[in-house]
C-alpha cells in the first residue's frame, strides 16, 4: 500500500492519498496543515518502526475503511462494507494499543537523549490500562528516533511537496487481521528504514564536498579504511580521554563505521565528512539529526598532527552554515564533555551559547560523563 502525504497551504484541512494494493484509492482527511508532522504520518512511523501489523494502518491495509476516509477511484470489491466493518471491529483492541504505543512514542521524541528509566517510567503511565504494558525502552527510543526525522523531513517541505510511504506487511503474513502482534523491535539490522530516491531528494542535505579556507570537508568513502584507522591509532593518545569509541579502533571498526555512515547519508540521519587538510585525513566532523525537529548536532575530531591549526573550527564553521542552509533547520548544537577544554573553546569562537549540560551517552576517560550544551540559532 503507498500513502502519499502532500504538503498543503496552512490551515487547510489536511489529508493523504491512500492507494490500496488491490487498485482502491481513498483520501484519508486528518487535522489542520502546518508545519507539525501530521497526527496520520506520526501514527505510521511508529506502527512500521514498531512492527505493528495489526494498528491502525495494518487495518488500512486490510480493507478497513475509516469514517475519514473518503473513496476516489477503484473497483471496490464485493462486500467492501461488510468486510470493513469486521475489521473494524477486529481491530479495535489492537488499535487502541497502537494509539496508546504512538503516544508513548511521541513523548520520548520530545525528550533530548531519554534513559531507559525515562521510558520505561513514560510506559508505565501510558500503558497501564494495557494487560501487558512493559516495553523494550530501545525498541521505543530507536522509533522516537525514526519520528524526529520524519518531523524534520515535513517541516522542511514547501507547500506542493510531500512524503510518500509504502506500508509493508509484516513478513510471512498475507496481510489482514489476525493477532498480529507487535514485536516492538526495529525490523533491519541497521536499525533504520532507508528513504527512497525521491524522498532523499525531498529532504534536502547538504552538499558531498564543502570547502573552507585550509580544509576540505568530503563525504565519507568505502576506501577510507585504512587512512581512518591510521588517522586513529596514531592519535590514540589524543584521542582516547575524550573519545570512548577511539580506543582499541580496529579495521572492522572503521569499516562498520563507513558502511553505518553511508546507510545515515542516505536515510538523512547523519552526513559524516572526513575533514581533509595538505591532501591527507586529518579528521573527521559530523551533521546529525538526532536533537528533535529543527535541530542538528555536530562532533569532530582532529588527528593529533594538525591540532592548534584551526582545522576544527573552520571545519564546524563550515558545516554550520550547510545547517542553516537545509530548510527547517533553525539551531545546531555541540555537545562536549565539562572536563574537554579544547572542545570548548570551539563553540566559544563560534558565537555558540552555553545552553545546559545533561549526561553524556557514555563517560569519557578523563571526563565526568556530564555534557556541556552548546546552542547556536538562526
């Protein structure tokens, strides 16, 4: 089933083109246009990340027809109404666990970084009318996740645009009702959904390859294993206080990495450059859209030898300013450990104000695991 959602002048009322796998077609009328991500597109993020077959858009799918929902072209097939109002009624219950699960979802979103106690508290109040409301707090943060891309992708479109989705049904079934129960695990291993060609071209990001002055910011390639690895171990000490991910770097680590970092550039999650200076690798700098919608952050690093250069700052410089170019976005953020001074001095130089500080991901060596937040606005 493909759901087309266009982005209409605000205050219109809202609505998605439904086009069913058996030739039906149906618009789906929703809440008011805007830049909010849209009630029907948040509900079908969360029921695909979550694998919830049997929600609200698995009924869809099945041939539920919504009292929203209104027919445009297609042979209905014989019986449509009756077999609408069974699953309807079938689907009842599962559709109020997907509602109550979207809801969870879209609370976690809001939150910068939230811990597994976070959700699982967050559960426990949303659910609790739920028999059996205990969740997986990563499956949960990783559709949070899922969510805040999808609310930066819509605040980004220009009226005329829009987002299609194809809703899959879950493996090995034939789609339908059923007790298709949610597994509230992510389906690929990567952990993301890949956007199509043109939904990538809807999204916008920035450019491959950005100059600044002495450096050279260029997208990652499969064939910089070994300058990474070597950029890394020959800036272990320099790196390891500060970078937990740095010590005992290997060559299959550099490879996950660029592997992780094309699969981020495509499904517009992350865009990670390596930082180029006098024609070697000297470091590596980082976009990513993992502060809620509006927002990306930045992280850098410099191999030892071209440190005291500027090479970072203007590397940041320069990716700032790519930011501000994407539409939607209007702060960037850095992040650094209290205890990394010369992580400091590089928002400072930029203009960046000191916003808050909240736990690091993981504690750093010679740090306190206690981040430093760093905000600039358009």
């Amino acid at each position: 089933m493909r759901v087309t959602f266009p982005r209409l002048p605000d205050h219109q009322r809202a609505w998605a083109l439904v086009e069913r796998d058996d030739g039906v077609v149906y618009r789906l009328y929703g809440g008011t246009a805007g830049t909010r991500l849209p009630h029907d597109i948040m509900h079908l993020v969360v029921e695909r990340e979550l694998d919830i077959g049997d929600g609200i858009w698995g009924g869809i799918a099945a041939g539920a027809v919504l009292a929203s929902m209104r027919y445009v072209s297609g042979r209905r097939p014989p019986h449509a109404a009756g077999r609408s109002a069974r699953l309807t009624r079938d689907f009842r219950v599962p559709g109020l666990r997907a509602e109550l699960l979207a809801s969870l979802v879209e609370s976690v979103a809001a939150l910068d970084h939230p811990s597994a106690a976070q959700i699982r508290r967050l559960a426990a109040a949303k659910l609790s009318v739920l028999p059996d409301p205990d969740v997986d707090p990563a499956a949960i943060a990783a559709a949070a996740a899922a969510l805040q891309v999808e609310a930066s992708r819509w605040a980004r479109l220009r009226v005329g645009e829009e987002l299609s989705y194809d809703w899959p049904r879950p493996p090995g079934r034939a789609g339908g009702a059923g007790g298709h129960a949610p597994r509230l695990v992510r389906p690929d291993e990567n952990g993301k959904r890949r956007m199509t060609r043109s939904e990538a071209t809807a999204a916008g990001r920035p450019p491959e390859v950005i100059g600044r002055g002495a450096v050279t910011l260029r997208r990652h390639r499969p064939d910089d294993v070994a300058a990474l690895v070597a950029a890394v171990t020959e800036s272990m000490d320099h790196l390891r206080p500060w970078a937990p991910w740095a010590d005992g770097y290997t060559r299959r680590a550099a490879a996950e990495f660029l592997a992780r970092a094309a699969s981020d550039w495509d499904d517009g999650t992350a865009w990670n450059y390596a930082i180029a200076a006098d024609g070697v690798l000297a470091g590596g700098i980082s976009l990513m859209a993992r502060i809620g919608p509006g927002g990306l952050e930045i992280g850098y690093w410099v191999h030892q030898a071209h440190t005291r250069r500027g090479l970072a700052t203007a590397a940041t410089a320069a990716l700032v300013e790519q930011a501000f170019r994407l539409p939607g976005v209007d702060r960037v953020e850095i992040v650094h450990d209290e205890l990394n001074v010369a992580s400091r001095g590089i928002p400072r130089k930029l203009g960046f104000t000191e916003v808050g500080r909240r736990p690091l991901d993981e504690r750093p060596a010679a740090g306190t695991g206690i981040g430093v937040v760093w905000r600039l606005v358009r």
